[in-house]
C-alpha cells in the first residue's frame, strides 16, 4: 500500500523534482510535504497553489466543450522550471491535489507528467481499497 509518505517519496524521486506538497482543494490546507520549500513554506504553497486550481476549475473560458471533460492537471513553466498540480481522483472528503515544483535543468517535463500521473494512480487505488 502507498501511503502518503510513501506517495511523496516516490514524487521526489523523479527527476527534477524539488518539492511536493499534498493539498486539501476544499480547505486550502496542506496535508504533508516534501522537498525543499525555498521561498515558502508549505502552507503558503497550500494556499496559493489552492487559489490557482480553484480559479483554473471555475473559469469557463479553459473548458474544452466536451461533456464529462474534466481538467486534471495544471502546468505552470517559468525560466528556470515548472509547476505541475495535478488533481487525484479518489474518495476524499474534498478534492485533492499535489503541487510539484522542478527544476527546469534536471526534470523533463514529458517524463515528470508520466510518472507523476502513475504514482497519483496508484496511491488513488491504494485510497480505495482502505
């Protein structure tokens, strides 16, 4: 079983990666983290990442049209990395998610979505069967 500590382990062992937090959407809280938080601390990652996703959900003009079509996942791309939020899918109380920080240098931005989504999935999975 993936637990959360295990979920975060495996988030910070792809390539790149420089910090993960796990968020509760509902409350804006932070539920666990990892990694290093240089300019803030996971809570103000919390929130802010919280602000975003909820803005991006809401907002009518990033729809794709298409009934059912659900937005899972959010990239922001700087100069020196990006940010992946990505939604986990499972039975929580709120809707989750996890905010990754890379680095632009040592991550790939194909291969971070890729692993990021399977580890998301199994520890979704692992959430269902408890």
């Amino acid at each position: 079983m993936l637990g959360i500590d295990g979920c975060l382990k495996l988030i910070m062992d792809i390539p790149g990666a420089r910090s993960a937090t796990l968020v509760d959407g509902a409350s804006g809280l932070a539920i666990a983290a990892a990694g290093r938080h240089d300019l803030v601390d996971q809570h103000e990652d919390a929130a802010a990442a919280t602000d975003v996703v909820r803005a991006v959900l809401t907002c009518p003009a990033l729809a794709t049209g298409h009934p059912g079509d659900d937005i899972t996942a959010i990239i922001i791309a700087g100069t020196h990395g990006y940010h992946l939020l990505n939604m986990i899918n499972g039975d929580f109380d709120g809707r989750l998610f996890v905010h990754v920080l890379f680095d632009d240098e040592t991550g790939n931005l194909g291969l971070a979505r890729f692993q990021l989504r399977a580890i998301l999935e199994e520890f979704a999975e692992d959430s269902h069967a408890r």
